[in-house]
C-alpha cells in the first residue's frame, strides 16, 4: 500500500475531472448554458476556482516524468491542402489541429504577445501505462507554446455542432490542473526539450473556437463562458497557475496570393 506522502505513478480523480464528465454525461447545450450562468452568479466562480487548486494539489503526488505524455495511436490528421481561404468548411477539430500544425507560428490578431506554436495533440496528462485511471485522449486538446517566452499553453479545440465553449473551458482547466504541478513540469520540459526550456508554472489556457452559426443557445453560452472567464482570473486560486484565459475564435486570413490561419480574442457575446 502506498504512503499518503510517496509519489504515485496512478493519476488521481479531481473535481474538475469530476465536472467534466459530469458535462459529458447530459449533453444537452441548454443544461451547459444553465451550468454555465450559474458557475458564473455570485460566489460559485470562487468556488470553482477552489476547484482548480483543488484538483492541482490532488495531482502533486503523482509523478511519471519519464513516460510520454501521448500515446502510439491517435487519430490521423487530414489533408487540408486546397480547402481554399474558408474555414467554413472544416467541422472536425483535427481539421483545425492540421492547420496549426502546418504553421511555424499562429497569431493572435493585435495580440503579438499571445502567438503560439504547436508542440503535440492528443496529450493526456494523466497518462501511465497499464493504468485505467483518467480520461482517454481527447482529440480536440492541443499543446501549445508561446512564441515569446516558451510558455506551455494548454488549448481546448471547439469546431462545428462540438462547438461549446463552457465545456471547452472545464475541460482545459482540468487539463491546465494536471500539467501545473512541479513533477508535471519537469515531464513537459523532458518530453519536450526544445519546446520548454526552463518553462514553469504559470500556464496559458486557450479555448478556440470555430461555429459556423451561432444559435440563440450557442450566443447566450458564449456570453456566460465570457463572464465566467472574466471572474475567475480574479482569484488566487486560478493565479497561481494560469497566467491568462482566453476564448479566441480561428480563421483563415488572406495577404495576396498568401493565407494563412489565425486567432481573434472574443471579447463579448
């Protein structure tokens, strides 16, 4: 049996783990947006934010930072060459994954501070061989670093009838909680050497999205993400390891006979 103060090769459960399939579990977007607005009313963003500091120190005993982070399988990346200057068709995230991966750096349109550049896909923090525990991988979560400081950006991929923001934002506050620990860090710089050299916490956390129509239900739920985000930055909790949260919408942006993909900060409903 394990000493409560030995490190552990197991990936523990947290409440944000907790929450997340939780959202899986009732799909409906109106519950989301109900979910979304009440996180957000009166003291609950504290409360999540507990959540997140929570579900960090849960992870502090695990330690397994010689094995990668991803694993032999993941589902391959499609062609997108001649696709045009739209996104509009892309509905899948790995769709919107190839675009990033095929650019030396993503811009965030008036925000040259926050450009970021692809490290891996399909990462899965919590991942030991021969073990159960933890989610499986996700193909809408990116690893990400940005450009200027190296900082490990964890980015959550919302594309088309998937495109929800407030569970893109758990579930990258989930994920953002399991790579902010000190055994978490070290992993991140051995398995990727020359994308973090010397990073450390605190992390960047992005939830892109890409919705061809927004309905009545999607606007109103981006909206409530926005101020969720909007509160949560606020507190401690959320500071200690995340630098920034932000929602960004991609795009393909066009110069001449050149395009190429890029981000928008969504700044309100």
């Amino acid at each position: 049996m394990e000493s409560p103060t030995e490190p552990s090769r197991i990936a523990p459960d947290t409440p944000l783990r907790g929450l997340n399939r939780l959202l899986g579990d009732l799909e409906r977007m109106e519950f989301h947006l109900a979910m979304a607005r009440e996180w957000a009313r009166g003291p609950n963003p504290e409360k999540l934010a507990r959540w997140f500091d929570e579900s960090v120190g849960a992870f502090e005993r695990y330690s397994n930072v010689d094995e990668a982070l991803v694993g032999v399988e993941r589902t391959p990346l499609p062609d997108i060459r001649g696709r045009g200057r739209s996104m509009m068709g892309f509905s899948r995230a790995v769709e919107v994954t190839a675009c990033i991966k095929g650019q030396d750096r993503v811009e965030v349109v008036g925000e040259p501070s926050m450009a970021v550049a692809f490290v891996d896909r399909e990462v899965v923090p919590g991942r030991t061989t021969g073990s159960a525990a933890g989610p499986p991988p996700h193909v809408d979560l990116l690893l990400l670093r940005n450009t200027q400081d190296q900082t490990p950006t964890v980015c959550v991929v919302k594309v088309g009838a998937d495109g929800n923001p407030f569970v893109g934002l758990v579930r990258a506050l989930m994920y953002a909680a399991e790579l902010s620990t000190v055994s978490q860090q070290r992993r991140l710089m051995l398995q990727y050497p020359e994308a973090y050299r010397g990073a450390t916490s605190p992390l960047d956390v992005i939830v892109l999205l890409h919705v061809h129509a927004l309905s009545r239900v999607r606007t109103d739920l981006l909206g409530a993400t926005h101020d969720l985000i909007g509160k949560l930055v606020g507190f401690a909790g959320i500071r200690r390891h995340v630098r920034r949260i932000n929602l960004v919408e991609g795009e393909i942006v066009s110069s001449g006979n050149k395009s190429r993909f890029a981000l928008h900060r969504v700044t309100g409903r």
